[in-house]
C-alpha cells in the first residue's frame, strides 16, 4: 500500500535523521538534540499509527501499552526546549526545563496503569478505583487542551530573540507546520472524545503531514545547511562519518578531506561570528570561556569550533583566545588610563586565570615577559 509505504519511509528517515544529529559532532548540540528528539517522537507516532493500519494490536494486543501512550505531549515540549536553547546560551533557566515533561508523565503513568487492567488484564480496578481514574483522566483532558496549545504560542516569542533572519526563518516555519499539526490533532481527539465524531480519516490526514515535516526537517536542516550552515562541513560529515549512512543527503562533490580541510577559509560563517564575539562582544575577557560554551553561542559543536580555528588561524582554540587576551592587556599597557593596575591585574581583567597562564600565554605571543614588553613599550 502506497500510503503506509510513504509512512515507513518517514519512520525510518525521521531516526535515522535524529541518530545523525545526535551522534555527529558537526550537529550535535544542545539545542539540535531535541529536535532529534522531537523527530523520533514524530516516529513513534507513525509507527503506532502504521500498527494500527497493519492490525498489529489485535495479533498482538500488549502492544497497546504503548499505542495508549501521548506521545504528542512530548512534541510541544521538544519544540520549545530546541527554539529556547537556540536563543538562551546562558542556560539560566535549565533547571526548569523539567516541567515540559511532567505533562507526558504524569499521562503516560496514569496510561499504563489504567492499561495494566484493561490490556494485561495485571488487576480489575473496583467500582471506586474506576472513578479515580476518571477523574484522572479529566485532569489528563485539561492538560492537553492548555499545554498543548501554550508551549507553541510561548514559542512564538522565544523566536524573536533570534538575530539570524534565515534561521529565524527556517525555525518560524518548522514552528507553524508542528503547531497546526498539533492543533488539528487536539481539536480532532476533542471531537472524537465529546461529539463521537469518525476521526480516522483526520489522522491519517495528519500522519502524512507529519511525514512532510520529517522529510522537509532533513531538507531544509542538513541539506540546506540550516543546522550547520557550512557546506563543506555538510560535505565533510557525509564522507567521514561512517556511523550513519544517509543516501537521500548525498552531495556530489569529489574532494579528498585534505582538500575540505583547506576549503575552509577566513570567510566561513562560523568564523566570521566568533571574530565578531571576539571583537565587539569581548567574550574572551570570561574566564571561564572554553569550546563548548562558544560552540552554544555559534549554534554547532565544540568538535567543530576547534576544527575552524585550527583550519583558518593554525593554532588550536585556547591559543586563538589567548591572542585576544594578550591584545587586550597590550592595549591596556599603552593607555594611561590603566596606569594604576598591576600586570597581573590586567591580565586577569582580560579572562586569564592565573598569573602562571598568564605570563605563559604573553610570551608565547609575543616573545616577551610582560614586564619586558611594558619596559620596551614605555
């Protein structure tokens, strides 16, 4: 049948998509794991969905454990968590994070326990214990029709804080295809639950534009390189990493990995926004500074940050930094301004840690002690 052919398809490419994005270091951060996650939950709802169409659940009933299962309280959730972590790299709010998850549990708890009578048939709830559960299942029916539909909107305004306009782009519209999905499905189990109304069709409806947004995901975040924007890097993870082959993501090229390696160039965008955190943001003058918190701030992984650094500047990341740091004290040495502070002073105004570092990371600069430097200059 062409129309569950066309589900499996998705099946697959939505895991195997989200196993690319979370296993390749080109992809792998903190705000793309949960659009990975957000694919396979897509999945998960197909799959059941594929099940219900093949009659698996009457060969075997058990399986509706996790039919039963609202999956789609995990989708809002992910979708939030991938926009907020694209727009929030001080990461303030992480403790938090949790609480788009209670929804799903506490459905999936009062699920499986209600199936454990009906399905496994473990033990028969009494006349009271049905009412409890009820009465629960009300509470489940108010979580849907608010969570559902606030974590969407909530995202909306998460999205302006995004200064990419072709991010904000591609996200915007990732946003709306998920949001009206989930929306459909609300209103349709709605009209199912209350006015008894056939909502079969509706879903399979649905369950092919959930196949759209898969394929359309891998489209426009590896193919058009909304993910990682760097087509040599696209070029470069499809030809060396050798975890996940993914055939409808070839790129026609013929380099050898030297040759990408010496693609990269001054001009890379990655490379163009950390000069300019660099020089306009003075991020170096954090202390704490390391790969991964500039690979948050850049939007890609940490492996990659290094391998930009060491391909464009020929030194390896914490080097590139130190320049900056040891610029900036330079800088303070010849203004008079800063006549008052001590060597060490500027140097830990600058980011540097210690004065062991400190001195270490100026000399290997310049070639000079930075007593020695503030001498000459004088």
């Amino acid at each position: 049948m062409i129309y569950t052919t066309l589900l499996n398809i998705a099946i697959f490419q939505g895991i195997i998509l989200g196993l690319v994005i979370l296993k390749s270091s080109l992809f792998n951060s903190k705000s793309n794991k949960y659009l990975a996650y957000l694919l396979f939950t897509l999945s998960i709802k197909l799959l059941t969905h594929v099940f219900d169409i093949e009659q698996v659940f009457t060969s075997y009933p058990l399986l509706h454990i996790i039919d039963n299962i609202e999956w789609v309280f995990l989708m809002p959730a992910f979708l939030y968590l991938f926009i907020k972590n694209r727009t929030d790299y001080t990461g303030k709010s992480k403790q938090k994070d949790y609480l788009c998850f209670i929804p799903f549990a506490y459905s999936a708890a009062l699920n499986i326990i209600n199936d454990l009578d009906h399905v496994a048939g473990v033990y028969t709830f009494s006349e009271s214990g049905i009412v409890i559960i009820q009465i629960l299942g009300l509470i489940q029916l108010f979580l849907a029709v608010t969570f559902i539909p606030f974590l969407p909107v909530y995202s909306y305004f998460k999205i302006k804080h995004l200064k990419d306009s072709q991010e904000k782009k591609w996200i915007l519209i990732l946003l709306t295809l998920v949001s009206s999905v989930l929306f459909v499905w609300l209103i349709t189990a709605l009209a199912g639950l209350l006015l008894n109304y056939d909502i079969s069709s509706t879903m399979s409806a649905l369950a092919l534009c959930a196949t759209f947004i898969i394929h359309w995901t891998a489209y426009i975040g590896i193919y058009k390189y909304k993910l990682a924007k760097n087509k040599e890097a696209i070029y470069l993870f499809l030809n060396q990493d050798s975890a996940v082959s993914y055939p409808h993501l070839q790129i026609l090229q013929e380099s050898s990995p030297q040759e990408y390696k010496e693609s990269i160039t001054a001009d890379n965008l990655y490379f163009q926004k950390l000069e300019l955190l660099c020089k306009d943001e003075h991020i170096y003058t954090d202390s704490t500074l390391n790969r991964e918190k500039v690979a948050e701030k850049l939007g890609i992984s940490a492996g990659y940050v290094s391998q930009i650094v060491n391909t464009i500047t020929g030194d390896n990341f914490a080097h590139y930094i130190n320049q900056y740091r040891v610029e900036a004290v330079k800088e303070m040495i010849s203004n008079s301004e800063y006549d008052n502070y001590t060597l060490l002073t500027m140097g830990l105004e600058s980011g540097f840690t210690s004065k062991t570092t400190f001195y270490k990371a100026f000399k290997k600069v310049t070639g000079q002690t930075p007593n020695e430097y503030k001498n000459t200059s004088k």
